[in-house]
C-alpha cells in the first residue's frame, strides 16, 4: 500500500478488526500472556489445591523463564 489516499479505508478496516477482537477477549488476558515480558509463551507447569478448595497453579514462560503463580478458588458446579 504506497498511495496515502487508502490509508483512511485502511485504518478504518484494522479499527473494526480491532474492535471485533478484544470483543472476542472480553476485556480479558488470554491466560498465555506473560505479564513479565508480553509474549504469549507462558505454559502450565504445574497445579496444586489446598485444604480450603484453592488451586494454586505455577506458570513458566519460555521466553523469558519467569514463573507465575496463580491461586483461585474453582467454581462448583
């Protein structure tokens, strides 16, 4: 695209692709997504409950080798 009378087309076409993807998201993370470097490396290492019904799950990226923890407490169905 080298002619600058498409860029408006243009940019309006990659605003509705960006609308319909976070819509997509839900105003959520993808649970991939490493908070320490931005890349979508972060891969379940492992998973562990406790007494009181909590899981708490150890997330290794590999990317960057970070690890992150997350603690939550599964719905019941």
């Amino acid at each position: 695209m080298n002619d600058i009378r498409a860029a408006p087309a243009r940019i309006s076409e990659l605003e509705v692709r960006v609308t319909a993807l976070e819509q997509q998201l839900g105003g959520k993370t993808p649970p991939d997504l490493c908070r320490f470097c931005g890349e979508r490396a972060l891969r379940l290492h492992s998973a562990e409950s406790d007494e009181k019904g909590n899981v708490e799950e150890r997330w290794k990226c590999a990317a960057c080798s970070q690890t992150d923890v997350r603690v939550f407490r599964p719905s019941v169905r």
